[in-house]
C-alpha cells in the first residue's frame, strides 16, 4: 500500500511533480533496488554517490545491529569511546601523509561548515583575525548549510537565500565545452583559471583570504574533471599567500576516482579534506573533516586554556557511525576496492564514449568510476529537461542514473561489473536513441 505523500517536504525534489507520479524504492542488495512493487532496477549512481561497495553488505549490517545491541548512544563532549578513536586512527592511513587529524561530523556540509569555522579559527589563534575571507568556485557544489550554500557555485540553489555568508567570492568553473569536449580523464586545457586565485588576492589582499574550497572533481554540476595542472597550480597560489586548500571529497573520497581520495589520484595535498557518504558506505550518516597535522598542532598551542575548538555535534563519532565506518573500511580494503575504480576504468570509459554519435550528446566525460553524458539544452524547455527525460526512461528500463542539470551522471557501485556497465550503456543507448 502507498504511504501518505503529503506531509514528508522532499529535499531537492519538484514536490508537485512527485506526488503526481511517485517513484519509491524499498529493498536493496549489493548492485540493485527494488521498487514496492518488486521491480529490479540496476544502480548505477550508488545510491547518491555513497554506497561503494554495494547495498546490504552483511558485515557492516552486522557492526551497526551489534553496536545498536551493545552501546546505542555515548555523550561526545567531555566523554570519549573507543570507537572514534580507532577510527580516526584507521583513517589516517586511507588519507595522503600529513592529514592525520579528523573531526568527525554527521554530513557532507557539516564537514565543510566545520571546515571552514577551522580556518577562521586557526588563522585567528595564530593572530591573524582579519583572515575571513572564504573562497568557493562556481558550478561548485558544498551542501547546503550557511557556509556551503555561499561557497558553492549553483545559482539556483542560492538565489532564494541571499548572499548569506559575507566575505564570500568565487573561481571561475573549469568546464570549457570548446577546447575540452569528449576528453577522456583531465582535460588539457584550464590550468590557467587557477590564476583566478591570483586576481582575488590582488583585489582583496591575501591576508584577508582564510581559505579556498574546491571540489578536486565537481560532482553534483556533472562530472567536471580538473584541468591537468590546475589543483597544482592553486596549491602553489596557496601555498605562496599562507591560504588554506580545502578539497571536497564529499564524492570523491573512498575510491570514486580509482584512489582513497582524488588528493591522491592527482598527487596535490591539501590542508584540509572533508568527506562523508562513503565514510559509512552510506549506511549511518556521518562526515569527518582531515586536517593537516601542523595545522592542528599549531592551533593546539597557540589556543588558550580549556576547550580549544568550541565546535561539534552531539552526533560527532555516534557509536553506530563508527561500527559501520569501521565495518565499511575493511570490507573497501578487503576486496581491494577503492582501487578497483583504475581497473575498471577502461570498460567503463569504452562504454560511455561509445554513446557519443547519439543525439544531442555535446560532451562525454569520465575518470575511475565515474562518468557524465552532458546534452544540449532543448530550446524553449526548462533547464535540464533532456537529462531528466534519459533518467526517467533509464528508471522506467530498470537503471537508475542521475540527472545533473544538463548532464547524466554514471557512478555506480565499486562491486559493478563489467556486464552490468555493459548493462548501463545499453540502456542508455535505448533511451538516448528516442530523445528529442
Ligand atoms: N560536498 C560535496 C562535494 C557533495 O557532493 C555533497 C553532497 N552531494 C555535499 C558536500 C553535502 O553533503 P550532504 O548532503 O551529506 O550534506
């Protein structure tokens, strides 16, 4: 029987439209959904970029329903348990060396609110109060708290809150259709927008800057690959003014792009690193935030007496969060999967570019696990329109993929095998084929 939809306001969804044609899903395990009424469908955005290792894994089933049993709930202030502290400790080992210091939140944007209240904070201890100033880039995505509202670079998702963190400016995006259309992997051609960096320091003097956020990968607008030299061009710009570099990896942490983090991949540190989803494979929620061991330590003892960072959550390191995470990380090193994503990197690069020919395709983009188709938007529509008519026929034949503005986004599991990318493909191809 369907639930009553009217009282549950649905984020990020066209409510109106929802209720008149709901789409449900009820049961899950390893690859697939099922809907209430028994359908399969194939997942091929892991659940919302978070579910790594596939749905309904028994091992971290099990660590949550033992957790729940043996300590539902411990205070995080003041009190400690075991768990948060092994965890913290088993992540440093996941995140490039240095980044050895963990605040754990319960989200992706709690991970960048307490991001960016670090930098305040640290810059302020070190005696440089008028470091305020925070900097984002458009077509950036950082959730949707104060802090990741202004940061991000999603005109939509901003324009009915006002400008509601002062002292915010932006990058340019990198997504250049022109010189970069149907790259496979980083683009050739960007670097140079790094230099935007630059030109907010001329304008605003770098000792009103605290930090740059950036997503190494911009998910939510599409898939949009850095430039190749770009995050080493920023890093230097960085590095040369005292401003902190922040990576997102809210989606490309554990493995989307074929290494623990894009950090990684693209050989570029930063100061700090925030990550959720696959931190618990989706399960329980949960985020952390990796900060850069000098960073910590120098705010550790240039803090005054007492509580040095009055900032947390009474979820923070939630025992349950930390049973699953724990639980998650061994089954990711177990079948060596957040790796896998090099592996597979190829069928699933062969797969997507082959849909190239299709109508309307003006750009195809992948690295690791992930992939984006883009369209052209369709005269006198409303934004998106085509990406959203390919989601729903894919939902309709049994795969779900993701519509991101004008762009599908493919990023399944990292269990996926090479006949169900062959699977996605297809389906896709089917759907495609009908767009008009
Ligand atoms: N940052 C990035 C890069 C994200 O992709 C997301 C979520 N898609 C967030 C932050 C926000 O995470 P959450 O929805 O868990 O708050």
């Amino acid at each position: 029987m369907q639930p009553n939809l009217d009282a549950f306001w649905m984020p990020f969804t066209a409510n109106r439209d929802f209720k008149q044609a709901p789409r449900l899903l009820s049961k899950a395990k390893d690859m697939h959904y099922w809907t209430p009424e028994g359908r399969e469908v194939l997942d091929a955005t892991a659940g919302l970029w978070c579910v790594n290792a596939g749905h309904g894994r028994p091992r971290i089933v099990e660590a949550i329903a033992r957790q729940a049993a043996e300590m539902d709930f411990a205070p995080p202030f003041q009190m400690g348990h075991p768990l948060a502290f092994e965890l913290a400790d088993r992540l440093q080992h996941l995140t490039p060396p240095g980044l050895n210091r963990f605040f754990f939140t319960n989200s992706g944007s709690e991970s960048v609110e307490t991001a960016m209240k670090i930098a305040l904070a640290y810059h302020r201890v070190r005696g440089e109060a008028q470091r305020t100033r925070l900097i984002g880039r458009e077509r950036g995505y950082h959730g949707v708290n104060f802090a990741g509202t202004a940061l991000g670079g999603m005109g939509p998702n901003r324009k009915l809150f006002g400008s509601s963190v002062a002292g915010v400016d932006h990058l340019r995006h990198t997504h250049d259709l022109t010189r970069n259309a149907f790259t496979r992997g980083q683009p050739e051609h960007g670097a140079e927008l790094a230099d935007d960096l630059e030109r907010l320091v001329t304008l605003h003097d770098a000792s009103t800057i605290a930090a740059v956020i950036v997503e190494p990968m911009a998910g939510s607008t599409g898939v949009l690959l850095p430039p190749k030299g770009y995050l080493e061009r920023l890093r230097a710009i960085c590095d040369k003014h005292g401003i902190l570099l922040v990576f997102d990896e809210v989606i490309t942490g554990f493995g989307r792009l074929g290494a623990p983090f894009a950090a990684q991949k693209y050989g570029v540190v930063p100061d700090m690193i925030t990550m959720a989803k696959g931190i618990t494979n989706g399960t329980i929620p949960m985020g952390a935030v990796a900060v850069r061991q000098e960073i910590h330590d120098t705010f550790m003892q240039a803090s005054g007496p007492g509580i040095e960072l009055p900032h947390g959550y009474t979820y923070s390191g939630h025992p349950m969060a930390c049973a699953a995470a724990l639980a998650t990380l061994d089954t990711y090193a177990e079948e060596d999967l957040l790796t896998r994503g090099t592996r597979l990197h190829g069928a699933l690069e062969e797969t997507v570019h082959g849909l190239r020919d299709l109508p309307h395709v003006v750009d195809i983009r992948n690295t690791g696990l992930v992939a984006a188709i883009e369209f052209a938007p369709r005269a006198g529509a409303a934004p998106g329109r085509r990406a959203f008519e390919v989601f729903l026929g894919c939902f309709e034949a049994g795969v779900l993929v993701r519509a991101a503005g004008d762009n599908i986004a493919i990023a399944p599991p990292l269990i996926v095998s090479e006949s169900q990318l062959a699977q996605v493909a297809d389906t896709l191809r089917r759907v495609m084929s009908q767009l008009t």
